[in-house]
C-alpha cells in the first residue's frame, strides 16, 4: 500500500536508479527523473518523489510538502535527513531510511525501518 522512504547518498550514489528500480518493480513503466528543480514528481497514482537538497522546513511547509505524505501510496524523499526524519516522526509518519553508499567495490544499501 506503500510507505515514506527516506533515500540517502552522496551524489552519484544511485538514489535516483534505486526509485527508478523499485517503482519498476511494482510493475509501472513510467520514466523516473530526479525532481531537483521541481522539489516533487507525481508519476502515477500513489507514486510521489520527492528532492529535498538543502530545503529547510519552513520551504517544506510552505510548498505543502509535509501535507502531501497524508496521500496513500509510495514516498520516495532523497536527501531525507535524520533531521528530516524527526520532523516526520512529530507530524506522526514513521518511514524507512534507505542509505546508499559508493565505492569502488560496489554499492552497499541499508535499511532501517523508523
């Protein structure tokens, strides 16, 4: 049914390709980009992403980004900081932290349920 997912990395790390990977795997062929610029892209019903890189909450608040994880469905924030992870937990959401860290023998994800 779905659920927030906090995706962090540094650049290059593979946060994008890993939304892009899981949202295939629900079976919807739908081109996935990083919303950078955009700060959120609604890809199909239930599929929201989101680009939070250096938004501080009071943005957050103002573009309604915090009211928009009351919508059913899958969340996938990159950049979700611990910080960020906090102010979720005081609005009521629990979420799921993926980090993604690159190096030259591969990538090693971990997850964490909060």
């Amino acid at each position: 049914q779905g659920e927030i997912l906090l995706i962090r990395g540094n650049l290059g790390a593979g946060k994008t390709t890993f939304v892009q990977t899981f949202i295939q795997t629900l079976g919807k062929n739908v081109h996935v980009d990083s919303p950078t610029f955009s700060v959120q892209n609604i890809y199909d019903e239930g599929l929201y992403h989101y680009d939070i890189y250096r938004k501080s909450l009071a943005e957050l608040t103002t573009l309604g980004i915090i009211e928009e994880f009351d919508k059913q469905g899958w969340h996938f924030v990159e950049w979700g900081s611990d910080e960020f992870g906090t102010i979720l937990h005081t609005w009521g959401y629990s979420y799921v932290t993926i980090d993604i860290d690159f190096t030259p023998k591969g990538r090693y994800v971990t997850i964490n349920y909060a």
